[in-house]
C-alpha cells in the first residue's frame, strides 16, 4: 500500500513538474524551464521502470519512446518553441491519460 501512495505522489510530482516546465518555457525562462523539466524525467524514469514490472503496461511506451526521441531532437537544436509545444499538447496529454487509466 505504500508503495502504491509513493507512485500517486510520483505522477503527481512529475505532472506538476512538467506543467511548471511548460510555463516557464512559456514566460520565456527557459533556464528555469529547462531545470524543471530535467527534475522531473527522473521522475518519469522510475514510472517507466514501474510500467515495465507491472502485469499490464499503463504508460504507452509505444507513443511515449518516438515522443521522447523528438524531445531529444528540440534539445539538441535548442528548438524551445518546439519543445514547449511538443511538452504540452502530446507528453502531458499522454501521461495525463496513462495516470488516469489505473493506479501502478
């Protein structure tokens, strides 16, 4: 049962980080947005490695991998617009979702 409240705490920490990363991109401090969103992936890496051991798999991995590979891509071209974009109107729609479906 613990275990199951640490997760909920996780997804909330991870969905509030990045919706916090979202608006910081938006305001135009992209340093601070930058260092939310990077706190919160470790966040996401744990919920990744909880979805794999679990008997059904809740995150998606199928949609989360091809978005997280042009995460990479805005990053290393330093694309911000993109990036916040790409943060907003695909990963939080699909994590927020995943959350939704059943607890970990």
């Amino acid at each position: 049962m613990e275990e199951l409240i640490q997760n909920k705490k996780r997804q909330e920490r991870f969905k509030n980080g990045l919706l916090s990363s979202i608006e910081q991109f938006r305001l135009g401090n992209d340093h601070l947005g930058l260092d939310h969103f990077l706190n919160c992936i470790a966040d996401l890496e744990v919920l990744i490695e909880i979805d794999a051991y679990a008997s059904k798999s809740k995150l998606g991995i199928d949609l989360l991998i091809p978005t997280m590979e042009k995460i990479h891509h805005y990053l290393q071209n330093q694309d911000v617009v993109a990036l916040t974009d790409l943060l907003e109107f695909q990963l939080y729609p699909l994590i927020k979702q995943s959350f939704e479906v059943g607890d970990y």
